[in-house]
C-alpha cells in the first residue's frame, strides 16, 4: 500500500537497495515555513490543532525529500493528560510548575481516559497519513518512562538531572510507582497511534544517558522493554535512548524491531554490539553546518560504517535551527545516492 | 617526603592497601566556609591571589579528609593568559564575550610569556605545597586543548557546542593552528606547575564528550597525546576526556598515567578496556544526594567492579553544590574503609 516502504523493510531486516533517511526533528525550526506558523500559533496550539500539527509534519517529506514523516508532536502531551501543567516558553524549553515530590502528588495524576484527553493526537494522526496518501510511512512517538519522569520531578530541562535522580534514589518506590505510571499510559497511547494510523512509533528516552549503566538497568530498561513488549504486536518499535550506548545489546534483545543511536559510538562499534539487529543513527546534528562535500563524504562513510541492510539513516538526536535547508537536503540526497 | 602517597603509588600501579580518594571540584560550591569567601571576593579574586586560593584549596583536605588537594583554579585562566576576556558571573558560568572567528583573531592571541602572566598560579602552588607539609599530594591542572577552543569560540557553555564544531568542520587549518597554540602553551604551564610544587597534573576535556569517536581522533585526542609525552617527564599526568569511553584503549597506550572516567561506564568495562592502566572515577556526583548507606554500598561496588590496585576512587564529574557535606565525607570515609 505504500509506494516507499524503505522504513518499514529496514525495520523488519528485509534486503534494500539503499537505507532510508529521516531526520529526528525534521518538522521543526530550521524550516522557514515552520517559522511562519511558529509566529502565528503558540506551540501547543500547532500541536493540539490536527490541521496544524499534520501541515507541519509534511513540510519535511515534501521540502526536504526524507522517506518517512514524524507526526508533529511533543514527549510533555502524557504529563499534560496526566494533569500536569506544562508551559512552553519559545527557545527557553520547556517547564512544568507543579512537580511531583510525594505520593500524594502521584495518586492525584489522572491516569484514566489519558487516551481520550490525546485525541487530538489521533486526529492529526489519521489527517496526516489521508494527506501522505501513501507516499511514505508515518512515524508515532512517545517519551521513555525515566525521561518522562525526568521532567516531572525535576520540572524543566537539567544539565545533571540530579533532582529526578536524588528522587529516584531517596524513594525508590515511589519512583518506580510513577514510572510504571507513565508506562501503562505511555502503552495505550503508543497502541491508539498505530490504530490511528502510524507504521512506526519510536520512544524517545533523551535522558537515559545521564544514568550510569546500573541506574539505566534499574530505572529506564525495564519500561522500555514492556513498552517494546506490549507496543510491537501493533507496530515497529524503535527505542532511542540516547547515550546509552552501554545498552545496545541488551535493547536488542526486546521485542523493539529498532534501536536509535546517538553520535557518540563509532557505526562500526554499534554493529558489532547490535549483529544484525536493525539500527537508527548516527550523523552528528552539527555536522549538518559543515560544508556540503563533506557531508556527502560522511555520510558514505556512516553507511560504510553500518552496512546499508537494517539500518536506518538518521541523526544521532535532532536537527538544530541552525541547519541551513540545503544542508539539510543534501544530508538526505547522500543516503539516497547511496551505492555500496 | 609524603605522609601520604597513596595517590602517587597508584599512578604508578605500585600496591595499596586501599584506593586513594579525591573528589573533583573538592574545593568549591558544597562547602559552607568556601561560601563565605565567595561572598566576600569575586571569582577571579580568588583565583588570583594566592593566599585565597590555598585556603580554598586546603578546606577540603582538613574538612573532609581526601587524600589529595587540588589547587583551586579555572581551566579559563589559559585564554586569559592569551590576553581573551573572560567573564564568570556566580551561578552562571563563564563568558568570552570576544569570540575568535577568524585568522585575524588567532595572530591576535598572545603566545609569549603566558607562563609570567600565570604567575599567581605558580605562587597559589607554592604556598599550598608550604601549608601542606607533606600532608597530601598536590595536583595541578589545565583545561584540554578542545575544551579551551570550544569556549574561546562558542564564547559560552553549550549543550551543542555546534559554533565550535562547526568552526572546526569549516575551518580545519585555522582549528588546528589555535589548537597547536593552545597546547603549546598548556604545556609550558603545566610543566612549570610541576616546578612550582604539584606533584599530579591533571588535563581536563570536559567538552570531549560533544565530539563522535572520528571527530575525538582529530580534534582531542592528538593534543592530549601531545600534552602527556611532553609533561609526563615532570610529573604523573591524568587524561580525562568526559564522555570519551571509546577512547580508553588509546588514552592507555599515551604517556599519561592515569585515565579519568565518567559515570557512563560501568567499572568492569572500563576496567576492561584499561587493562592494568590506572583509572580514576567514576561515582555519578548525583549519586551523593542518595541516603549514607546507599553511598557506602555503591562505593564498595564502585571498587569491588575497577579493583583496589591501579585506581583513584573520585567522581565522575565536579561534586555539584546541592551535596550535603557529611554525604560527600561518607563518600570519602566509604574508600578509606574498603577493605575487599
């Protein structure tokens, strides 16, 4: 039914001709036309207004040439329809007022009916994949349990996370009583994106990697592995948490047909750590500012790197709003001229 | 001549009966009596004048008992020798607010007599060596070579560091030149430093981590290599390039005899890659926020995993200024009773 399947063959380690490209952020602020609705409309209106969030997210697929569209969304909808505030402040990141610090403050989340207060999601979902008409896949995503929490107990972006972490360490069970929380909401609404029409759904643990290796065993694996586990009957799964590279094997052994890698692993390393486990990576966003040739050579050289079966091209995490539009283009014209 | 030499025998992998104990950034924001001088001088005062920064430098060693005293200093004071404006506003971090962008700017820098306008750091040394009668050893220290660049011309802290990169990416030569003269003049200053009384000389890449494995090979990891042939002769160096775990094998095989290590990395894969190298690390500084006994338990795992021979028990970063005191003393306590 899809005229470009590349995604979806990669992601079940079926032979291609090339990998398929797309770029974490794609639909966003390097994008001129994305500025001009970013002037217009506050940030969750583009995101709670379907017609909003599906012409954001078709930008890329018709602008930039990339062979999957990323439903134009936000990791903070689940604390929001978990009746936590969240404020989105342009360019300042975002930050929730009220953060948790006691079981009482977990017991009054909302964790009914979240599904319906994400309907919107669903709405932009089934609208965009009308308007993709088949042309490429589209991808669902979601925030990873522990980067969820992150921002819930921490109540905006840190450079240490040592709130959400002293947390963690101090009230264990709470901890992991919100965690599971955030998962079994996390679950259904990953489940109603495939049924509203996403190929693909990807969970963004952005923070894994501030954990060391036993934390990241304690506190983000085993949400990611049951939301692998429960997500993949309904579609692929790819599981990007960020920094972990210490993880790699283990995360190839859930039931995720993806693993998302960051920059900081040599595509030859991951690999031989992933066998023949599909991965998604590894491009540096900042080397999206070099000049183009070197681009174009670098990203043969990744590939090289990977080997172009079950593999997906990808940044290492998303592009900047620094990224010049060709430069952009010219990243994914690389992969797609791609000939081993 | 030291009372004690546990640091030092461990850098030369000779037998201890327990690991040495530091804690980076030991001097500093967590301790009540170094606020009351931040309150009283700003922060190049401090630095500057060598009576401050012995009294801050020896607070830690009679405070909370480590087993080595780090002069208290700024990797920046290198630009600023190079005649580069640099702002540091409490709670903020610094500023360069004159970036370099081009070859004007780098023939701009001053390349002589660094060594005479780091006077006071040499003078700093001196009386810290005076005042500690062989207590302790005394470590030295410098900025790495990429991590200076980075700032000299981001011109501030960053989550990207995409302006330094893309600089690099852009504008190899000139990248390098500045490079070179950075190292040069590292160089010099370490080397004088272990004149002027510290018996250690650690080399800070706190941005190595930013850079992918191929990136690390051009732009870090040749300079680090430089700096230990040269200064190794003068006195014991530790490497410690943040975040670089794939590059432990080729920091091993330079002149340095220690490599330092973040949290990201479990101790028996770090031990791994080191072979009989003597690391140093790698408790996440957040960890310290954790209940007492939790901290003793995982700083007896924390060894149990590197071993007690050929390691230095310290952080994986700077101890942050949220740690109560009697925590990071546990921390301390924890190594010196380890007995496995």
């Amino acid at each position: 039914m899809l005229k470009n399947d590349l995604l979806l063959k990669a992601l079940r380690q079926e032979p291609v001709e090339r990998p398929p490209v797309w770029m974490m952020r794609q639909a966003g602020r390097y994008l001129p036309d994305y500025i001009k609705l970013r002037n217009q409309y506050d940030f969750f209106t583009r995101v709670q207004t379907p017609e909003l969030a599906t012409a954001i997210t078709l930008q890329p697929v018709d602008q930039v040439g990339v062979d999957a569209a990323i439903l134009f969304s936000d990791i903070l909808v689940i604390p929001q329809a978990m009746g936590v505030e969240v404020l989105m402040e342009e360019g300042k990141g975002p930050s929730l007022p009220k953060v948790i610090r006691t079981k009482k403050d977990i017991d009054a989340l909302f964790t009914d009916h979240a599904k319906e207060r994400l309907d919107y999601v669903m709405k932009a979902l089934q609208l965009t994949k009308k308007e993709l008409d088949g042309s490429v896949p589209l991808i669902g995503f979601a925030g990873a349990p522990w980067t969820i929490f992150c921002y819930m107990v921490e109540g905006k972006g840190s450079k240490t996370w040592s709130q959400a972490k002293s947390f963690a360490y101090n009230q264990p069970e709470l901890t992991h009583s919100l965690l599971s929380k955030i998962t079994d909401i996390t679950i259904d609404y990953l489940i109603a994106q495939a049924g509203s029409g996403a190929d693909v759904l990807q969970v963004f643990d952005s923070w894994a990697g501030a954990l060391s290796p036993a934390d990241f065993q304690l506190f983000a694996f085993p949400y990611l592995e049951r939301i692998a586990t429960a997500v993949a009957p309904h579609a692929p799964v790819i599981l990007f948490p960020k920094g972990s590279w210490y993880a790699i094997e283990d995360l190839c052994r859930t039931a995720a047909s993806g693993i998302g890698i960051d920059w900081c692993i040599s595509p030859k390393d991951a690999r031989k750590k992933a066998g023949v486990k599909t991965l998604q990576g590894n491009f540096d966003p900042a080397k999206l500012l070099a000049p183009i040739p070197m681009i174009r050579e670098e990203v043969k050289k990744m590939i090289d790197g990977f080997g172009k079966q079950s593999y997906i091209a990808n940044l290492g995490h998303g592009i900047t709003p620094d990224v010049p539009v060709d430069h952009a283009k010219a990243f994914v014209e690389a992969v797609k001229e791609y000939r081993s």
